[in-house]
C-alpha cells in the first residue's frame, strides 16, 4: 500500500488480518492482479478524499475463499473455491481481500488468471470510449495508440461492430495492431495526411489514448464533431478544445463501466474479447512492473502473482 505519496518504489507491504465477510461481500484469494497506470497516478500526490495510507490495486482475479450469509455475487449465486473476477476494487496488491459482492463476477474459464485479472479495466474505458464515438458499421474512426492495453480492446469491440479503425503505432506493432482487425499508420510528422490517405473519406470519429499534442490536433483536423473526439488521457486539451475527457473517477463513466461488465464478460467467455499479457510478476515485485508499464512499451498487459 501506498503510505506516503511518491512512486511505486515507495510501496510497502504490509501484514494484515483479512476482514471475514458480512452480508453483501464475499472474500477472495488473489491469484493474480491487474497492473494499470492508475494505480500509480493515483497515490503520486495528494488527492482531495484520499486519506493515506491507500490500498493500491483495482482488480484481481482468483478464487472465493469465503462469502457473508445470504450473498451472491454481481454474476449470481457462488460457493467457495469458484473462480472469480473483481473490478473497481481497492486493495487489489494483496494476497486475500474481502470486497463488495456486486463487484465480483465469475471468472471467463477461457481466460488465464494474469488474463482476467487485466480485462475491466480497459475494456469498460474501451467500450465508453466506443459508446460516446457513436460509430456505426462500414464508418470508420481514428484511434491513436492502437497498441496500447486500452487501444487493442478498442480494435476488438469495433471489429464486433463493423466499425473500421484507423489505428496509431509505431512500425514495430504495426502487426499486433492488425492482429486486432485495425489499419497501422504510423504516428509522427505527417500523420494527418497518412490518416486521409487510408480513410478514403470520412472519419467519424477519433480516440485518444495517448494524451499527446499531436493526437488532439489531428483528431481536431480530421473530425468535423468535437463531442465525438474522445480522450483519456489529454484533460487540459480536452478542457480547452471542447473534446470530450472521460476517467473512471468521473461519476458518468463509473456508471457506464459498472453496467458493461457483464457484457464485456460475456464476450471473452465466447473468445470475442482476448487480452495479451506480455508478462507477470511476483506480487513483492509491484514496482519493478510499474517501472516497465512506465516505459510506454510493455508490450501488454502486466500481472502480479501472489506466491503460493
């Protein structure tokens, strides 16, 4: 947990008895945890609400060690020893938790645990950032960082819509992004002319998760309808050019995410969803993971695995 604000390298695990359950929470044993940039950029200074000493980890993915009386978890009824996946947790570095039972769902069996333990997070802010898009099948949209954790769930929610995406890289991931049903172009001097170039006419539609100057302006240039450019990452941009910001902590996005997530579970239990995970850590190695998540090339998702 985070018990001053700093970088990961400050962390420190802390020994604690785990709550046992009351009505409405169940407990889980964690066989592995998402690692997200928020986890980070939440506790590296002080935020207005947040007390320390901050539990750090947003989801998890593992097995019920134990649930309240008269409890059934977000996917319904559940019993000790059945796999599951919790979202919008807190606390999610650990080895045992105990959490609301509407947060945890059973776990998608196609998946690995270092697998489920990545999806909700970026699918639901992949799925929002479509929604707001409002893209249609055949119509086709700008993506900048299609790469990235967040862009590869994109391509494969667009792919299940017929939408065409137009997907930033550089031309080392050109394949990874086509793998996901996306066009590469690369990013660099001369993007909006490539963008064109591929679109063969309009695009409907851009979003940005890489937060650069470039991203915004391009997406300016090419899109006629700034409440269809979507960022999550570029806030001052957003506040100043009239594009459209969104962020879990946003009350609107935190509702549109708590009521996808079945959906987005439901796809990769069919196998319409994958997520890539390029590596795993254990879990007392939480900020050498941050350290590779921070150089803007982990190649995929990153997971923590409690010993044991």
């Amino acid at each position: 947990m985070a018990t001053g604000w700093g970088s990961p390298d400050e962390w420190e695990f802390v020994a604690h008895q785990v709550a046992a359950p009351e009505a409405g929470e169940v407990t889980i044993r964690v066989r592995a945890a998402g690692v997200n940039p928020a986890d980070a950029k939440h506790v590296a200074s002080a935020r207005s609400g947040l007390e320390l000493p901050v539990p750090i980890g947003y989801e998890v993915s593992g097995e019920l060690s134990a649930l309240g009386p008269d409890t059934r978890i977000g996917s319904g009824a559940a019993s000790v020893g059945d796999e599951v996946i919790a979202f919008r947790v807190r606390g999610g570095y650990a080895t045992e938790l105990t959490v609301p039972a509407e947060k945890v769902f059973a776990k998608p069996s196609t998946l690995s645990h270092p697998e489920a333990a990545n999806l909700l997070l970026v699918g639901t802010t992949a799925a929002e950032m479509l929604a707001i898009a409002g893209a249609g099948p055949g119509e086709t949209i700008l993506l900048h960082g299609a790469s990235g954790a967040v862009g590869v769930s994109v391509l494969q929610q667009a792919r299940l819509r017929g939408v065409r995406v137009i997907g930033t890289a550089g031309a080392e991931r050109f394949d990874e992004v086509r793998r996901f049903g996306g066009i590469p172009v690369r990013y660099g001097d001369g993007l909006r002319r490539r963008v064109l170039e591929v679109a063969g006419g309009r695009v409907v539609a851009a979003l940005d998760a890489v937060g650069t100057d470039e991203a915004v302006d391009v997406s300016l240039e090419v899109v006629a309808d700034r409440r269809r450019i979507v960022t999550i990452a570029a806030f001052a941009r957003a506040e100043s050019e009239g594009i459209v910001a969104i962020a879990g902590s946003m009350p609107d996005s935190a509702r549109f995410r708590d009521g996808v997530r079945s959906e987005l579970i439901a796809l990769a239990q069919n196998g319409d969803l994958v997520v890539p995970v390029a590596r795993t850590f254990p879990l007392d190695q939480a900020p050498a993971a941050h350290r590779l998540l921070s150089s803007g090339h982990p190649g995929g998702k990153l997971a923590l695995i409690p010993e044991g």
